[in-house]
C-alpha cells in the first residue's frame, strides 16, 4: 500500500482553481486538478456545506466519501446567496486560473456571477460549467443527474438483461465521465491559453459525456437502422466475450480476437471450434456465438473460478475474475500500483483510499492533504485576498462567512 505523499510539487503546482460545485460531476474535476498539484479553494455554504459530506457511510460524522472527492482541497465555507458573498468570489476569480461549477445553468448568472462577465474581469481565466443538457438547447433548463445523463446518453438501455429492466452501472458514473471530460476541456484550454493568453467557457453536458463513450451506435444505426438493445454480460457482435459461471464464482472471458479464440478453445479441449474454418473470424463466430458460450459455459461450470484462470493465463486468453472490493482491497496488484493509499485523518484514525490516476513517470499525482473540515481554510484565504481580521469577523457577523 502507499503512504499519502504530502512534499513533492505536481505538475499543476501553481494553477490556481476556485471550486463553486457541489456533489459529484464538478467535485471530481477540481479533485482530479487537485491530486496532480493545483491549488483548489472549494466554496461551501455555511451550515451544512456540500451535501457530499453527509452521504452513504460515516466515519466519525463525515462521509469517508468526502475523503477522496475533496483530498488536496482548501475550504472557503461562503454564502452565495448574499452580494458580499458574491463579491468575494468575484474577487478570488480575478486571480484564478480555473473556475468550476455544476449548477443548473443561470444559477451563477442569477448570484451575479456570470461566467462571461468573470472571463472579461480576468482574460486568463478558463471556466468549466458542468450541467445535465449543457448551456444551450432546449433541454438547458431542465434539472439533471447523473443517472439522467446516463440514461437519455444512451447508456442505461444496455446495462440489461435482454427483456428485463434497465440497471444502473452501480456508481455515478455519468458525473465521473462529466468530469473526466471536463479536466481534458480544461487542459486543452491551457494549453491554447498559453499562445493566446485569454481563457474561456467550457460548457460539459453529462448526456453528452455519455453518448461520447457510446462507441459505434450512432453510426450502426446511421447506416444500418440498427439498434442496439441490451446484451446482459456480453457484447453484441463481438463474440466470445461474456461472464461464464464457475462452480463458484464467476469468470469473465474476452476470447474475441481470433488468435485467441483459437488459443481458448484448444485450452478448453474444444479442437473442434478451435479448428472450424466457419469460427475463424468474428463474423463467423457472431453468427454462432450461443454454441461458442454454451461450449465455454460447460467447460467453466465444472472449474473454480481459479482452476479456470490458471488454464486460461497459461493459454495467454484474457481473463478475469470478478472483483468485489474485499478482492481489491487484498489484491497484490493494486498495492503495487499504488492503487490502496493509506492515509491518516485529522483525528488520527486511518483509512485507506484510492491512488491517483493516471500515473506519471517524473511529477506523479500525490494525496497531498486530507480533505478540510467545513470552513476551515475561510480565514487563510480571506488573508490571502487582503481582508483585515475585523472585515472576516464582521463578514462572519452577517452570516456571509461560517461562524
């Protein structure tokens, strides 16, 4: 396991990013910035602060959640709902490098802080805006999660047994491709920033984040009139490739290729398949493909899970068993990668978190500092902006501020 590495500078070391979103989609973006060295300050709103901290499983009354989302972030617990609040954020953006926000679009524009305003105060600055629809369309003003995106992106309707209900993935993924997609919009943009010196917009849909991973169903559907409809634990047209049940557990096999395919059956004893001329390209096992899994199947339903995986990484098939998070945790590969991050909290209590990704050869990410307490970094970076101690205690008087 690694330890949380708090010395070494990243990459981003010196990018200055102001975090105004909540939950998910923008949190992941500005901690992804985060872990590779940006200096991020993430506004909250007094009280409560950001939902995140409160949900699913609580470890001395925060979020263990909270841990990863908001690692290597500052805490401004501010009130944007009020003009002096506005202001000071008007303030922070003038010299910042980054702004991101996921609220529904006019809400920053209804505080007095619209994105175009702030760009013209600060030419430098790139501003990331992540939103179920994006900021145009007539959808725009509609609310959207996550499970939204992934649903009208076209995700949902395949995560299903063929004529059953449609499942979720089982984590928001919609938000994290948002995200994902975000950080490279905001990379691209420094990039260009540094020839032109000006900032811009960055307008990320979660649908379309998910429809832009939706491979080749547009243009199948395009040419073909195809539709593609849900597959449970294969892949359609691509065979073989699907989750065989061991006697006890379960397999995933990737067999596809057609070296492969001839490598997997002859390890299975499966000569036949192996050699049929018919079977030797993936058109031709597509068009057989419930013999090929059946053939799979009743090999694997006589095997544990790793008596089949030792004869099918001794034939060099791509496969693998089915993680839960008790196998990750234990698992010697993930240590080595640095993927099991043990940290310490502020209490002193351990917990293991994820790594960062992706990894990089000379300035790698790091969990530099653990996430901050609501609020606890409001007066540093009211100093840092040139607020005298009697203007933070009046700001925290009027409730603009946390008490």
């Amino acid at each position: 396991m690694e330890t949380a590495n708090t010395k070494e500078a990243g990459p981003l070391a010196g990018l200055k990013v102001l975090e105004l979103g909540q939950l998910i989609a923008g949190p992941f973006a500005a901690k992804t910035l985060g872990d590779f060295g940006a200096d991020v300050v993430k506004v909250e709103p007094p009280g409560a602060g950001d939902p995140l901290r409160n949900w699913r499983l609580l470890k001395n009354g925060t979020s263990v959640w909270w841990q990863v989302q908001s690692r290597n972030k500052k805490s401004l617990a501010l009130d944007l709902r009020q003009p002096e609040g506005q202001d000071i954020v008007r303030r922070l953006a003038l010299d910042a490098d980054v702004l991101v926000e996921n609220f529904r679009p006019g809400a920053l524009e209804g505080w007095g802080l619209d994105p175009q305003q702030l760009v013209q105060a600060n030419p430098r600055l790139i501003v990331l805006r992540i939103s179920g629809y994006g900021q145009t369309g007539p959808y725009r003003d509609r609310p959207g999660f996550g499970v939204v995106g992934e649903a009208m992106g076209g995700l949902r309707h395949l995560t299903a047994e063929p004529g059953r209900v449609p499942v979720r993935v089982g984590v928001s993924i919609g938000d994290t491709l948002a995200a994902l997609h975000g950080v490279i919009g905001i990379l691209s943009a420094l990039h260009e920033r540094q020839r032109s010196g000006r900032g811009q917009v960055i307008d990320v849909a979660l649908y379309e984040a998910v429809f832009n991973c939706m491979e080749s169903l547009l243009p199948e559907y395009s040419a073909f009139g195809a539709v593609r409809g849900p597959a449970g634990s294969a892949l359609p047209g691509i065979a073989p490739t699907n989750a065989y049940a061991c006697s006890d557990g379960y397999v995933l096999i990737a067999g596809n290729g057609d070296s492969i395919y001839k490598r997997l059956m002859t390890a299975i004893g499966r000569a036949d398949f192996a050699n049929d001329p018919a079977l030797a390209d993936n058109a031709g096992r597509v068009k057989r493909v419930d013999e090929i899994d059946a053939a799979i199947g009743a090999w694997t339903a006589s095997r544990t899970v790793d008596a089949a995986l030792t004869v099918l990484e001794g034939a060099s098939v791509p496969a693998g068993r089915i993680y839960t998070v008790a196998d990750i945790a234990g698992d010697p590969h993930y240590a080595a990668r640095g993927m099991l991050q043990d940290i310490r909290l502020d209490d002193g209590e351990p917990l293991t978190v994820p790594g960062v990704v992706p990894k990089l050869s000379r300035t790698p990410g790091a969990h530099r500092r653990n996430a901050p307490r609501l609020g606890q970094d409001t007066d540093a970076v009211l100093h840092e902006l040139g607020l005298t101690e009697e203007q933070i205690a009046g700001l925290r008087s009027r409730g603009v501020i946390a008490s």
